[in-house]
C-alpha cells in the first residue's frame, strides 16, 4: 500500500523474491496538442493529405484522435495541459532489489526516499514469509 498521508491504494505485492509492481494512475496531468491542418503544416491552401494505407484525411484523422482525447478528458488546467481519466499501465513485475519507486493512484509516481532501505526490509520480509503466500507490501510503513 502506498502509506502516504494514510493512503490504502495497493501499490503492488511480493512475490518470490519479484515485485509484481502495480501501474495505475488517477487523474494525470498531460499536454493538449491542437489541431493540425495541412497549412499549418507547410503546405499550400487547398492541399487534402491522405493516409497512403487507408485513405483518410488528415482532417479525418485528427477528427478521430480529438473524439479519443475528448472521452478521457475530465478538464482543462491551462492553455496545453488538460487532467485526463485514470490510467492503468498494467503490472510489472522487476527484482526486489530494482525497487525505486511505485505509482499511486492518488499520488501518482512515488520516488523512495531510501530504495536501499526499502528493499532491504521488502528481503526481510520475504525472508519471514512462508512460501507460496501473496502479501501486499507497506513501503511508507514503519
């Protein structure tokens, strides 16, 4: 569990002597990218790009993409930064000993404060673990 400001979101589990690290983002900050047309590209007034493989504009294109970033969009924080939806990366799982940061839900990307230390108590841990079992890790515990 991540353990800042009593945080419970699970942040990842030990598993042998792996981390099965958890990549899951709450609302994230991220650029806005405006519209593209074929002038602002460079080329002249009157110039229809179209995808060589399937045939779209790129008008069509850029229709397509903004009806994307409109669905996960929650709000607009400045002129290019918007807040989108949550965000699941999927797990990882890495050595122990690679151990250097989480991601939070809440708080997003987590650097630790001592990795050595942490991954020193993530071995004791494992090393009083019966084998076989699943435990969340508490990397801001204690």
């Amino acid at each position: 569990m991540c353990g800042i400001d009593n945080c419970h979101k699970v942040v990842g589990e030990i598993r042998g002597d792996k981390a099965l690290m958890h990549n899951k983002f709450g609302d994230r900050t991220v650029p806005y990218t405006p519209r593209h047309t074929e002038e602002s590209l460079g080329f002249p007034p009157g110039t229809v790009l179209r995808d060589a493989r399937t045939g779209e504009t790129l008008e069509q294109q850029q229709d397509r993409k903004f009806d994307d970033l409109d669905r996960e969009t929650l709000r607009y924080v400045e002129d290019d930064r918007r807040v989108a939806r949550r965000y699941d990366a999927g797990s990882q799982e890495i050595s122990i000993d690679l151990v250097g940061h989480f991601v939070c839900p809440e708080h997003g990307v987590v650097e630790l404060p001592d990795p050595d230390a942490v991954v020193e108590r993530l071995r004791s841990f494992v090393a009083n673990t019966q084998i076989g079992s699943r435990r969340k890790y508490f990397m801001f515990r204690g």
